[in-house]
C-alpha cells in the first residue's frame, strides 16, 4: 500500500514538471513570436528596400535582420532614431532587411557594407551629399 502512494507521488511529480517544462517551452516560443511580429510591424514604418539600392539616393537607411536577436530586441530604438535624425537633416526614411545567410556569403554585399565601414548589424547609415555617417549598435541600443 505504502509503494503504491510513493508510485503515484512520483507520477504526479512528474507529470507536474512535464506540464512546467511544457509551459516554458510555449512561454519561450510566444517571446520569439511576439519579437518576430513586432520587427515586422515596426519595420513598416520605414520605405523598405534592397541593399543593391543603398547609396542610389540620399537617406537614412537602418540596416537589420529579422534572424539577428539584437536586430529582433533594438528594432523599436532603431526605427525612433532613424525618424530622429530624418527629421533634423530632412533625409528618406528607409529600412534594409539583410538576410543572414547572404550577409555572410554574398561579396558584392560584404563590398558595399565594407564601402560604407559596416561591421555589424544592426546599424544606420545616413548618406548625405556624398557625406557618410554610420550610428552603430551601441548607439541604437542606448537610444531613448
């Protein structure tokens, strides 16, 4: 009788730390949906473009990418300094979506982001009469 409460106890915890480990298994999967979600819906906000066309017309471009965490958790502080700064210098807004896996094995890519001095993502490039600015990640990161 005794083995058959200790059998049961052991049953139920762990049927208990199944349903937890269930539980922040989702709770982990609803975070990355809601990031996901909310770096498409912000990155909306900004004229959407190919990086064949950055420097094509001055701007403001923030280069990102929905597979870099950084780029997923910064996009909101990213899109606020781009408006910022297309204001004060009266600049296109614009958005670069870098698929990681070109960004590490397309050359005419890494050209261009060696051209421009980028070294990672996320950042912002404002490129204006030929001038050149770059705002890195640290920068994104401590705005607001």
């Amino acid at each position: 009788m005794k083995n058959k409460k200790v059998i049961k106890s052991i049953y139920v915890v762990v049927i208990v730390l199944a349903i937890f480990k269930l539980f922040k298994f989702n709770i982990s999967n609803y975070e990355q949906f809601y990031q996901l979600s909310n770096y498409e819906i912000k990155k909306r906000q900004l004229n959407q473009i190919e990086w064949e066309d950055i420097g094509k017309k001055d701007g403001i471009y923030l280069l990102t990418s929905k597979d870099c965490p950084y780029c997923l958790h910064y996009i909101s502080n990213g899109i606020e300094l781009v408006k910022k700064e297309s204001e004060e210098h009266d600049l296109s807004k614009n958005v670069v979506d870098l698929d990681i896996g070109e960004y590490f094995n397309n050359t005419e890519l890494n050209r261009i982001l060696d051209y421009y001095g980028i070294n990672s993502i996320p950042c912002i490039l404002e490129i204006k009469e030929n001038k050149i600015r770059l705002i890195e990640f640290e920068d994104i990161q401590k705005f607001y």
